[in-house]
C-alpha cells in the first residue's frame, strides 16, 4: 500500500507547481489540462486551461495536485505535510523558501527531538512542519 497527498489549488496550480520546483527542486512527472480530456468537460468557463491532474516528485514522495473544477475555494485544513531532510543547511534552505511569502507558525530551531524543526503555511496556504534529524 502506498498512500500519496493529492492537492487542489483551486485555480493556481501553475503557480503551486513552479514554486515547488523552485523552492524544493520538486520535478514535474506528469500534466494533464482539462482541454485534453475527452468529451464534454464539466468545469467552468476560462478553466479548459487549467490542471486537471498533475504529479511532483519531492524527493522520494510523489505529491499529486490539481486546479480542482472550479468549485468553492476551501483552505487547506486538518494536515500538514512532513519534510524530514538529512542536514541543517538543507532544512534552514528548504524552510525559507516555502516560508516565502508564507506564514511561519513555529520558527526553524533545534528542539529535544531534532536538529531543527519547524512550522509554516506556505503562500498557497499548505501547511508544512520541516525537520533535519
């Protein structure tokens, strides 16, 4: 069994993606736009160019991702994703640029269980707890 995170972004998927590949060197595997679907499509007007389905690959984690189809924006809530990195200089590099234009909610410092830890919600508002073991 293989459970992966599937994110909507609700219309700034785009967006999301190179900010992945920037500020984690995430690689895109796969992209799929809803005017390359087959048959009547089922989102609203100006979204045929949106994300129907795309795949990032972030280290040894593939992270699926979509613009959704069109429906209300909901803030994401209830998770946090968890990027556990091998040094300190990765975790300080990793945290600063998913904290851009982000809110941090607990600084990147050196706790009793780690090396350094922290808490943020990226732009897109994705909560993120960053660790270097």
């Amino acid at each position: 069994m293989h459970v992966q995170p599937y994110l909507f972004f609700h219309g700034q998927c785009d967006e999301a993606i190179a900010f992945y590949q920037q500020a984690l060197g995430a690689q895109l595997n796969a992209l799929m736009r809803y005017e390359e679907a087959p048959g009547p499509l089922q989102v609203p007007d100006g979204w045929c160019e949106k994300v129907m389905h795309a795949s990032l690959q972030i280290g040894q984690t593939e992270v699926l991702m979509s613009d959704g189809r069109g429906e209300h924006e909901a803030p994401f809530n209830g998770f946090s994703l968890h990027l556990a990195l091998h040094s300190v200089a990765a975790a300080e590099k990793a945290f600063a640029a998913l904290a851009e234009e982000g809110q941090v909610d607990m600084p990147l410092e050196k706790t009793f269980w780690a090396q350094r830890f922290g808490m943020l919600h990226d732009r897109f508002g994705v909560g993120w707890m960053i660790s270097a073991r």
